[in-house]
C-alpha cells in the first residue's frame, strides 16, 4: 500500500466515533429548531405568487417544482419525521440521507425569492457528510477515518464561510464595505443599547469593518487548530464572536453555530478509562 501524502493524512485525521454521535443528535435536533421556529416563515412562500419564485441555480438543475402548500407541508413532515428518526441513531446512512437531501430542498425553497443566507453552507455539509459515516455511538472511543474525513469537510466548510464572505464583500460591496457605514447602517436598523453607542465613534467603525474583513480573510490559518486544546480555544473564540454580534445588531447564525460545534474534541468530556482508544474494525458498517 503506497504510503499516504501529508495532505490524505491531514484530511483523514482518525477521530472517535463518539463526535459523529454528538454532533447526530446535536444536528437532526435543531432541525426541528429550524424548521419550526428560525425558518417557519419558509412555509409562508408557498403562498406567494409563482412568479416571484426565482429558483437558484441547483433547482432548476434538478428541475424541482415551484413550491405550492401542499409540497411544501410534505416535504416539512418528512424533513421532521426523518431528523426525530436519525437522531435515534436507527439506519444512520438512510435517515442522515433523507434528512440531508429533505433539508437542501427545504432551503431551495427558503432561499430562491431574492435572498440567499451564507450561514447555512456548512450546516449542509455537515447534513451531507453525517451518513457517510455509518453507525457512531455515544461512548465510542474508536477512531474512525470515516469520521475523521466527515468533520475534516465541516471544519473546511466553516473556514470557507468565512473566507468566502469577505471575498464576497470586496467583490460586490468594493471597498465601500470596510470603508463606508456598513456597521452605521446596521446598528440603525437592528441596533441595541450595547451598540448603539458606537454611532458617536464612527472611526471605531471603521476599524471594527476592516478588523471583520481582516480576520475573515486570515480565516484558513484556523485549519491549523489540530490539538483538542487549539480547537476548544478556536471553537469558543468564533461563538463569542458571534454572540458579539448578536448582541449588537440582533442577527444570529445558528446554523453555522451549530457546525462550529464539529469542531470540538467531544470525547474528551467522555469519563476517561483505563482502556485503549483502538481503530475502528475493517468490516463495513451496517446501515
């Protein structure tokens, strides 16, 4: 067997299958969260008329319908009954399939009347890789280079939400985002009492925008986070972060909280024992 490159090493990193289980319950949970109360307003676009329904790019790929009441509160229940059923753990790779499949047509629906959120990118990867992995139970201290190849995908995903975006904004905002009153304007529409004070400091501003672009677009050195203390570390920087932002312009991205939450070595909460950590065995994991 030739020997693997650093980078096949790097992508594949063994990991306990105890963070495959977490972050299953962890994720097919909030999605009754989501669907029931951060996107409930997704059920209302069947209502909207025809014409406004600009499907994105994979939709028309896929020729999916222009959603009507009677799709869209189908495809809600299944997305619903399927998410309670994988996160029991029972069939992971059909379940974790149907769920991930059910919530991209879900977000198709959300997204293609004019508005597209970023901070669901990594959630869906995080959907999409889950089933590959197989059965993971809570407990599990084997380590697995399925698992280790799943949430290497998510923690990528997240980075590149952040680097992405502040492409995003030189690309379509120029240099009018860190320079102009992108924060100004937030902080009057959507402002709180912890940050509306900044209003009377507008270079403060200023610096907070180019600090935001700055930090984004360093975002692939967060990759090398490899000890469980780096990740922890990393993992509770990015939530307060943007529980900052929450806090001061009431805009919250639990989605993408959500993956962040891939990033941490979950085992180490585990009761530590006397026994090995091994690998995983080489028969294939049932369904």
């Amino acid at each position: 067997m030739p020997e693997r490159s650093p980078l096949v090493r790097w992508l594949i990193d063994p990991v306990p299958l105890h963070r495959v289980a977490v972050m299953r319950l962890i994720a097919y949970v909030f999605i009754w969260v989501d669907v029931l109360l951060t996107t409930s307003w997704v059920a209302l676009k069947a209502q909207a008329p025809p014409e406004l329904y600009k499907p994105l790019t994979i939709g028309e790929l896929l020729f999916l319908p222009t959603p009507t009441p009677t799709y869209v509160t189908v495809l809600k229940w299944v997305l619903l009954i399927s998410a309670a059923v994988a996160a029991t753990g029972w069939r992971p790779r059909i379940t974790g399939s149907v769920v991930a499949v059910c919530y991209l047509l879900w977000m198709v629906v959300a997204m293609s009347y004019g508005k597209v959120d970023h901070d669901r990118f990594a959630f869906l990867v995080l959907l999409a890789v889950l089933p590959t992995v197989g059965v993971a139970r809570w407990g599990d201290r084997r380590r697995s280079e399925k698992a280790g190849w799943a949430l290497q995908m998510v923690f990528i995903a997240v980075m590149l939400t952040y680097f992405l975006s502040a492409i995003a904004k030189v690309r379509y905002g120029d240099w009018d985002w860190p320079t102009g009153a992108t924060l100004t304007r937030a902080i009057l529409r959507r402002g709180t009492p912890l940050s509306e004070w900044m209003l009377d400091f507008p270079a403060l501003l200023i610096v907070s925008q180019f600090a935001i672009i700055i930090l984004e677009a360093l975002s692939p050195l967060m990759l090398l986070c490899r000890s469980a203390r780096a990740r922890v570390l990393l993992v509770a920087f990015l939530l307060c972060f943007h529980l900052a932002v929450f806090a001061s312009v009431t805009i919250i991205f639990l989605p993408h909280c959500i993956a962040i939450l891939s990033i941490l070595p979950w085992e180490r909460l585990l009761r530590r024992t006397r026994e090995p950590v091994t690998s995983e065995p080489t028969s294939p994991a049932r369904a």
